[in-house]
C-alpha cells in the first residue's frame, strides 16, 4: 500500500472537514439568494401597489413626486434583481465547490477501502504462509520425506 493507515484516516478526516464546511457554505449561499429573492417579490408587489393606487386631484407636484417615486422604486428592484442574479451565481459556485469536495471525499474513502483490502490480503497471505509452515513442520515431524 503506498499511503500508511494514519495518512489515509488522515486524508479522509481533512476531505470530510472541506466537505462539511463546502456544504456550510452552499446552505449560506442558498439562504441568502432566497432572501435576496423575497425582497425581490416583495420591492415589485410594492411597486405594483403603489402603481395601482389612485391619486386623488391630480396635482402636478404631486404626479412629479409620484412619478420620482416610482423611478426610484423601479431602480431598486433592477438592483435587487441584480443582487439575486449574483446570489444564484454565488449559489453555483458553492455548488460546484461543495460537489468538488464531495469527489474528493469519495475518492479518499475509495481510498481507505482499498488499503483496508490490501491489508486484509496481506494478512491473509501471512496466515495462509504460516499454516503451510505448521503442516509442512508438521509433516516433516511425522517424518516423511520432505518434497
């Protein structure tokens, strides 16, 4: 096996860690575009209220002022539609962060299982060498001729 036991456990310990906190990050990014994108709906229903609501006399300070109003509303929601588009991007890139990590993870258990088997097979040698040994003792013991 070419990495010992400790460096394998090792390996596997720190994947786990990266993957953790990888899937920490994504859960952040994810809440934080789902919050981006509640305040979203809620600056248009605003914005179509307050578009929809009757003005009593027309006054033409009041239609200038409501006018103003309305532009500012409308650049804050391309702002926050703005601010959720780069939350989803953020969002794909912990994704795709969190997937790397999950990979490497999987790769590191692969890995851990392998030298588990490995192990195992030498052992197995081990005792399959020893046995023949005994009985090969054994039956030289017994005094028959040694093959």
């Amino acid at each position: 096996m070419s990495l010992s036991r400790s460096r394998l456990d090792l390996l596997s310990r720190v994947a786990e860690r990266n993957e953790e906190e990888a899937l920490n990050a994504l859960r952040g990014a994810e809440a934080r575009h789902a919050e981006a994108t509640v305040l979203h709906g809620e600056l248009s229903r605003y914005l179509d209220d307050y578009q929809a609501r009757p003005i009593g006399l027309p006054n033409p300070l009041l239609l200038e002022n409501q006018r103003q109003f309305i532009a500012k509303l409308d650049a804050a929601l391309q702002a926050q539609a703005q601010a959720v588009e780069a939350a989803r991007q953020r969002v794909a890139v912990a994704r795709e962060a969190w997937m790397a990590t999950r990979r490497e993870l999987r790769i590191s258990l692969l890995l851990q299982e392998q030298g588990a088997a490995e192990d195992r097979r030498i052992a197995d040698r081990r005792s399959q060498k020893e046995t023949d040994e005994f009985a090969l003792n054994r039956h030289i013991a017994a005094g028959a001729p040694r093959p």
